[in-house]
C-alpha cells in the first residue's frame, strides 16, 4: 500500500496526485494493521481507506458484542492478527489477538474520530443493489465512494452548484431542469471521448456507460434562499432538489438511449432481464 502511495504521490496530472481507494474485508486477518494504517496524520495521504463490513460482522456487534470475532483465510477461520513489524516497517511477524466484533467495531469508531479514517463500507448491502451481477461481486468503489464499480470500470463525475439557481430568492426550476439535462448528456459523451490506457478499462467504460452527477453548493443555496440549514423546510428542500435532479437526470438517460442506443452490457443488466424499456 505504501509503495502504491508513494508511485501516486509521484505521478500527476496537472499538477494533481493520484486519487486511490483501498478497501480490506473487515474478516481479513490482518485488519487492525489495516484500521491503524493511517493512525499517523500525512500517512498514505494519496489512499482513502475503507474498511468492507458486512452483515455477519454487523450482527455480531449488536447480538454477539462479547464473542471472539474469527477472520478467515483460505476458507480457514483463525483469529485476526496483530502485525509485528521492525523500526523500518519490515514485517517480523505475527501474533493473534483475542478480540470481539464489538471491540474491532470500536477500533473503527476510534480511528473515524480521531482523523476520518477508516470509512466502512457494506459490501454485502452494496451486491443486494449490484446492477450488473453476471460481472461478478462489488467489492470496492471508486476513490471517494460515490460509485460502487466492478474490476476496470470507471466512473467520471460532475457537481451542479446549486447556488446558481437562486434567482430573487426563489428556485429556478426551469433552468436547473436544463443544466441537469445538458450535465447528462455531457457526461455521457466524454466516455466516447476519453481514451483509458489500459483496453480492459475503455471496453468496461463503453460497456456500462457509468455517470455520477451530482451536487455542491448547497448550504449556499439555502443561505440565499433563507432557509435555516437545520429545519424542517431545509430537509424538505434537499429532498425536492435531490428528487428533481434525479428524476431529470433518469429522464435524459433514457433520452439518450431512444437516441443512440442503450449501454452495451444492457441486457445482462438486472434491468434488461426485467424487460425494462
């Protein structure tokens, strides 16, 4: 991880080091030198780290907080381990560690208090929603988690800054429906542009058409609007924004689809199996 790190913090592009996510299963057996990994503020600054919980381990810290937590390796269950390492990082050896799911889940809180990291991330909620099944489990997203990805995909993202669409203090629906839309198609045509340099990555781009709009300027737009962030009204209106673009941003997709065809791996999709028009 740290050889990547450093490889990252060399390579640029325009300036900007490169962006990573590393995400270990939470029944690793070497997880906690995992969770501790970033202890040390500017450690592997070009990762985030995540750790890949799922429901087994969830459970066992609600209904089994005083039970030893079992790893698994090679389809062996074992106790975690702790990494001996020497003053140069080398590693020396191992020792396991008495340990329970609810103790590990606090290590996690630890570490998410003190500087942000480890994130968790639910691998087993995120294959109840996987799109695309027949490519295989989701075991990672992309480097700040936004989007859920399968081995060599990508995913290029956008933000509308909401706070441009304040017009004498009201919204302007009609131009936020425009900019949504044009967004969309923006974002779909740089996956004909964008030429990856590796092929896998190119044939899963073109095959899954994967686009993240999104969103900034929120608090922005409310402090306009003079909407108290913490209200009622200002929940009310994340929720009616978030709806509005989501559901222009469906609509434009399938525009696009009637226009240039739906994505490549479409019908293995879960939507394609469905009938899905």
């Amino acid at each position: 991880l740290k050889i990547y790190n450093t490889a990252f913090g060399i390579i640029k592009q325009q300036g900007r080091h490169g962006a990573n996510m590393a995400i270990m299963p939470v029944s690793h057996p070497d997880i906690l030198d995992f969770i501790h990994c970033k202890k040390q503020e500017g450690d592997i600054r070009n990762f985030n780290i995540s750790v890949g919980i799922n429901d087994e381990f969830m459970t066992a810290v609600v209904e089994k907080p005083n039970e030893q937590w079992m790893a698994t390796w090679n389809g062996q269950k074992m106790k975690p381990h702790r990494v001996l390492r020497a003053p140069n990082g080398a590693v020396i050896g191992f020792e396991e560690v008495d340990i329970t799911a609810k103790q590990l889940f606090d290590e996690l809180v630890e570490g998410a208090w003190r500087n942000g990291e480890p994130g968790v991330v639910n691998l087993d909620a995120a294959n109840k929603t996987n799109p695309l099944p027949q490519l295989g489990d989701i075991d990672s997203t992309n480097p700040c988690g936004e989007q859920f990805l399968h081995h060599y995909d990508v995913c290029n993202l956008g933000s509308i800054n909401l706070a441009a669409f304040v017009k004498k203090g009201k919204m302007d629906w009609t131009r936020l429906r425009q900019v949504t839309r044009t967004a969309v198609r923006m974002h779909d045509n740089v996956i004909d542009l964008y030429q990856h340099p590796v092929q896998k990555v190119t044939d899963r781009a073109q095959g899954t058409r994967r686009i993240g709009l999104g969103i900034m300027g929120f608090a922005d737009m409310l402090y306009k609007l003079g909407v108290s962030y913490n209200s009622e009204a200002g929940r009310k209106l994340a929720e009616q924004v978030m709806e509005f673009v989501n559901t222009e941003s469906h609509k434009m997709s399938q525009a696009l689809a009637r226009e240039k065809g739906t994505f490549g791996l479409w019908k293995d999709s879960v939507w394609g199996k469905k009938g899905v028009k």
